[in-house]
C-alpha cells in the first residue's frame, strides 16, 4: 500500500430499502496528523452493528460510515495516551482515525482478547447486560424470551438470564443457531422462526407465559412474542432490526391489549443511557466470560474491502456471532 494513505468508506448514496454495495465507496484520503488533544488510531477490528443502518440514513454524502473500531496508538498528543497502547472508539470505517479526550477509550488487556472490548466487553455486552438486568428485572424463575438470540447482543442476554436462574427460550433464523444457544450457551429451548409458527411454539416453550421479552427485532416476531405475556411482564424494546429497511412503517395488529390484560410494561432503551456505570458493567461481564459463565462468539471477516458486503449480509441474518472486520493484523 502506498504511504500516507487512508482508506475509507464512505457513503455514495442514500440507501432505498435494503443497502447495496453500490451505496458505498472506497476512497483514498491522506492519514490525518493529531492536533494538540488527540490522538492517531490504526484500526485492527472494526464492529458491524444492525444500529448502523439507522445512521446511514442521517449520514451526509461523501461521509465516513460511522462505527465503532478498536485499534493502536501511532502517535499521541493525548495525555495519558502513548503509541502503541490499544483503544477503542468511533473513527468509522477508515484504517486510521482521530480521537480526542472525550472519544478515546483505553482498552483493559486483561479482560481478554481486544476483540471483545467491542463485543461481548463492549457495546453489545454493556446493552445486553443492562436492558436485561435494569429494564427487564428478570427474577429467579422467570421466563425470558430473546430474539436474534445467538447475536452479539442475544447470547449474553440469554446467559445472563441463565446465571440469574430464569428459564430462557431463544429466537433464531436457523437450526444450527438454535441448536447452538441450546447446546452451548445453555437455553432452556429454542425456535428457529424461519420454519415454526412462533406463537405456537410459544405455547409449548414458554407454557406459563411470557416474563421478559428482550426484543431485537421487531415485527411479525415481537408481535407473536407479546400474545404471550404473562402478568406483569416486561418487555425492553432494544432494536428492530427486520424493520430498518423500511421506508415506511408497516401496520401491524393492535398489541395494548395485551399489556392492559396482563398489567405489563413496555419499555425503549438505548445502552448510552448507562454511561457513569459502563466499566462496572464492563468488569462484572469480564468476570463472567474468564469463568466460562458467559460464552461468545465472533463472525470474523477478513479485509478491509468488505466493510459493505459483512454489514449488508448481517441486515439479512448471514452473520453468526459478533461481526467484526479484521482490518489489521
């Protein structure tokens, strides 16, 4: 590769419905230089989320597509940061990038591979761990039921769910990602929605109703996930995933019914809604994954090049596990 060449993708043109590769561009631009305050990061892993697809719609033309990416110093003018140490933060699908004092996050080593500060220790870790325990209140006993639950976000949900002694009922798009939350994560049950009815395999798995709902998706699989609520239930509305691509809402039954004959609760949450208590959140879950408490999973996908084609194919449910780029070594 040439010197002092970054490449970056940015975005060529406004989606309609599903992204295509064609909505993005590869671009050459020179490697930034840090400005007094920052510091120069080299990405080594580059996180795909489903959240994307909502700032793609926002993002300006010609703009780097945001995302969160955990790389090394090569030069600091950052207090407290030197080349060579590894931190996280949002440079976007660009090899190198700036952070300044309030982007720049120092990666603890010893926690585990630094792949995971933007998985299972990171984002997705941090929102599973508190829409689960804070939104949800699952309670010794309960049933919870995740969808997209062999995700980045669904496994831990589910795990979590596991080590406080609920029952846990998965939601999947296929049998080998059922069969892998049942047999290796430790899931009470499994439905894999591209083959069964999911209201009628919810009669059988979860008999007694509903407790928690921690929901991923949205759509037709929320709605048969909410005929089943049991009293006083709580559902944290966490993405929606299979409705992203839609330009305009799809209409869908009535569902307060539901909540008014049950007395339950249906709450929105965002992870950044925790921020003062991230790192407690973060140690608490790094505890876990060294006690094999907690198991995780990445979907690696090697090259830089196919930042479009891996997040376009997770809209779809290819990926399997925590998606993630390898940028470098």
């Amino acid at each position: 590769m040439p010197e002092n060449v970054n490449r970056q993708w940015v975005l060529k043109s406004r989606p309609d419905g599903m992204p295509t590769e064609a909505d993005f561009d590869l671009v050459d631009s020179p490697i930034p230089s840090p400005e007094h305050g920052q510091v120069l990061i080299k990405s080594l892993w580059n996180s795909m989320d489903p959240y994307m697809r909502g700032r793609i719609t926002s993002s300006p033309i010609g703009g780097v597509i945001e995302s969160e990416a955990v790389g090394r110093v090569m030069e600091s003018r950052l207090d407290g940061f030197r080349a060579g140490d590894i931190v996280r933060g949002r440079i976007g699908w660009q090899e190198y990038g700036l952070l300044d004092v309030t982007s720049a996050y120092a990666v603890n080593p010893d926690y585990g591979p630094i792949s995971t500060s933007i998985g299972v220790l990171g984002m997705p870790g941090l929102t599973a761990y508190f829409g689960l325990l804070d939104v949800c209140e699952p309670k010794p006993g309960d049933t919870v039921v995740v969808s997209s639950a062999s995700g980045a976000v669904g496994a831990v949900v589910g795990q979590i769910a596991k080590i406080g002694g609920c029952r846990v009922v998965g939601i999947a798009g296929s049998d080998e990602k059922v069969s892998y939350c049942v047999d290796e994560l430790g899931f009470d049950a499994g439905i894999n929605y591209k083959k069964e009815d999911v209201s009628k395999a919810l009669g059988v798995t979860a008999p007694d109703g509903v407790d928690c709902y921690f929901d991923n998706v949205g759509g037709p699989i929320t709605e048969a996930v909410l005929e089943h609520l049991a009293m006083y239930s709580r559902t944290v509305i966490c993405g929606r995933i299979s409705e992203y691509n839609e330009d305009t809402p799809s209409m869908g039954p009535r569902i307060l019914r539901y909540l008014h004959s049950t007395r339950s609760r249906i709450q929105g949450f965002t992870v950044n809604q925790y921020p003062a208590q991230f790192e407690d959140g973060r140690a608490q879950l790094a505890r876990w994954v060294k006690s094999g408490e907690i198991k995780y999973r990445e979907d690696i996908v090697e090259g830089f090049e196919n930042c479009p084609k891996a997040f376009i194919g997770q809209l779809g449910g290819a990926n399997f596990g925590k998606l993630l780029i390898k940028v470098s070594d």
